[in-house]
C-alpha cells in the first residue's frame, strides 16, 4: 500500500462498491453536509483505491468522500494505493468497512455477503472475512429469495429482528403465497411473526388460524406469567426450542420491552434458566 494524491478526474467509484443506495439513513447528513465538512477540515481519511486497466483508480472504500470532493472540486484527491486487490477482496474491504454501519441498506449487505459466500462456498468461511456470525449471513442472503415487491418495501432502519423475520418468510415461502403471508402477519411484533412463520411449516392453510392464535397471545412471552401455558415455554419444555433460539428470544424480549437490564445480565439470566431446566 503507498500513498498518493491523485487528480479528481483520475477517480472513479468501483462497482464492487457494496453500498449501492447512498442516501441511505442520510436523512441527517448527507453528500452536502460532507462536503461542507471537508472544505473546512480537508479529507481527514484518505481514499482506498486500486489501480484500473484505463491509467486511472477505482475507489473501493470512501465514495460518498469521492462525491464530496468532486462536489466542492478538491484536486488532488489524497488516496491509499492497494496494488494486490483483485474483485472478491474488493468486495470484502468495501464490505467490512460499511457492514457494520446501521445505514448501510440491508440489500446492499445481504448481495454483498452473496458475493462474498460465492467466492468462499461456505457461511463459515464468509464469518472469517467480516466478523459476523455464519447465521446472521445467511439470514441476510436468504432476503434475497423474496418477492422484488417484499424487498422493496425493506428499509435502511430495519433492525436485526426484522430482518431474521423475513429471512424466516423466505425459507418457508416463495412469490405470491410470501406476499400474502406477509401481508397477514406484519402487524406483529417481529419475534411472533416468526412463530407463526415456524408453526405453519411452510403450509399457508396455516396462516389464519396461527394468526387467530397470535391475537389471543398465544406466541407472547409476556403472557406467560409465571405459569406454562404459554405456546413458547410448551415449546421449550417439548424440546422444539434450541438454546440458541431461546437466547435470541431473550434478547429480543428486552429490546422490545425497553429492559433496563444489560443483555449480558439478560443472556445470563437465559443461561441460568436453561441450566435449571435441564435439572427438572
């Protein structure tokens, strides 16, 4: 890797660049507002490029920076050289760099861990190259087996929760029946959404009466109580619930009940119980 300052009009964006929609979760600040921030800072992060067949570089990490310079013209560019890319490690950097970014549009990560599980073959070894879990991959590679009508309505503010929600539609249903399924369960909470999706089994004959089921709480953990009636502890106590679905299940409960409690005393919490029940 060396350093340059390279003429504006030598720089072009990449189109290995994972993070398609720009204007995502920029309500706040967008090209503009960086701009601004550069004509009065300078460019305090230099750009990642490499270099392209034609003489000139392909931006593989900062192109929203790149539009904010040709903004307000500043030439040159100053930019970090990295001569041994080839396109999946294009991919990867551009990938590590915005996948963690809660603006970043969960399409742009779900077709760019594709990319990425292409290359490699397996969810393990994409885990390697960008710190994610292999089934967090894979939920978001599974959005991309939605309806083009359900993955337009997916927005940059779409939490964890939803997006295991969807993936969840995605594995048990395809096309119209995943619209439709989608339409009768998106009034609940993303946790319950799931429990219908697992429960119908992929059998949209299912849906309404799972629904039905949902409306009298059949599927919240907040009425359990301190009984078993709930349909999530029979599960438990059944064994259809891994322990990893119930640590899921805890976190999600106290995100959705604003707990005061840290999810590491949650997940302890969780711990505990699962070693009491397996006691009983």
């Amino acid at each position: 890797m060396r350093q340059a300052d390279i003429p504006l009009n030598d720089l072009f964006v990449s189109e290995l660049n994972t993070r398609k929609d720009l204007q995502a979760g920029q309500e706040d600040s967008g090209i503009g507002d960086l701009a601004a921030s550069i004509r009065q800072r300078g460019l305090l992060s230099p750009l990642i490029v490499r270099p392209a067949r034609d003489g000139r570089y392909e931006v593989l990490i900062g192109q929203r920076r790149l539009l904010a310079c040709q903004q307000i013209g500043l030439d040159p560019v100053p930019c970090l050289v990295r001569e041994d890319v080839d396109d999946t490690d294009a991919v990867a950097l551009s990938l590590v760099e915005n996948v963690h970014r809660a603006d970043m549009h969960p399409l742009d990560k779900a077709r760019a861990l594709k990319a990425l599980y292409d290359r490699y073959g397996s969810y393990e070894s994409v885990a390697k190259e960008t710190a994610w879990s292999a089934s967090t991959i894979r939920k978001y590679i599974q959005l991309l087996s939605l309806p083009t009508e359900l993955q337009e309505r997916i927005s940059t503010t779409e939490g964890p929760a939803k997006v295991s929600a969807l993936a969840k539609l995605a594995t048990h249903f395809s096309g119209e029946e995943a619209i439709e399924v989608y339409e009768k369960i998106s009034g609940f909470r993303q946790s319950i959404q799931e429990q219908i999706i697992k429960k119908s089994e992929g059998d949209i004959s299912r849906i309404d009466e799972l629904v039905e089921e949902a409306q009298e709480g059949a599927f919240d953990v907040r009425h359990c109580g301190g009984t078993f009636r709930c349909e999530i502890i029979r599960d438990i106590i059944q064994g259809s619930v891994s322990q990893a679905d119930f640590q899921q299940l805890v976190s999600e409960v106290a995100e959705n009940l604003g707990s005061e409690m840290s999810k590491s005393a949650l997940r302890g919490a969780a711990r505990q119980f699962w070693k009491a029940l397996a006691k009983a």
